[in-house]
C-alpha cells in the first residue's frame, strides 16, 4: 500500500510477483488503484491496472456522519476480485488517515 501525493486521495496496491518479490508500487506499474472522488469524500473507487476508469472492482464507502465511536464501512466488490484484499485497503485507509490527521 503506498499513498500518492494529489489532489484528492489515492493509493497504489502492488501485489508480490512470487518468491517473497514485489515490484515498488508507482502510479503507471500498480496493480490496484484507489482515488477518493473528491477531497473531502469519505469514499473510494478502486480500479484493478494502473488506467482509472477502465476497471473498477471495488467501491469502499462511508457515511460522511456516523454516530458511533468507530468507521462503519459499505465495501461493494466486483466478481472475481479479491474480497480480503478490499478488507485489507478499507484497513490501511482508515489507519493513513488517522497517521494523517495527528
């Protein structure tokens, strides 16, 4: 998981090329792309390849108010893409923003 420095949030998700090997995720090589729709959006859309707006797999949402002591997340995921890898980037988002913000 590394996050890109833009407008509005995003993050690369490179995947292991086996053997314990993994290629440094970059914008034009990653496997996985996550971008908030806006700056301020509580949301994600995640797209498999390094194009936005070709692939979308996954869609990460959460209500811009929540009552509750926690995040409460609605993750909607294409056929075929992997459900705990979605899991796994709702995770890392929620802790980069809390990094962020203190």
């Amino acid at each position: 998981w590394k996050p890109i420095k833009s407008l509005t949030p995003m993050l690369c998700i490179q995947m292991a090329n086996g053997n314990d090997s993994y290629t440094e995720a970059s914008f034009e090589t990653t496997d996985f792309k996550a971008k908030a729709p806006s700056m301020l959006a509580p949301r994600l859309s995640v797209c498999k390849g390094a194009e936005f707006g070709t692939n979308g797999c996954c869609l990460i949402d959460r209500a811009t108010l929540q009552f509750e002591g926690m995040n409460v997340y609605d993750v909607t995921v294409a056929k075929g893409i992997d459900p705990i890898l979605m899991v796994g980037l709702t995770l890392c988002k929620d802790k980069i923003e809390e990094k962020q913000s203190s």
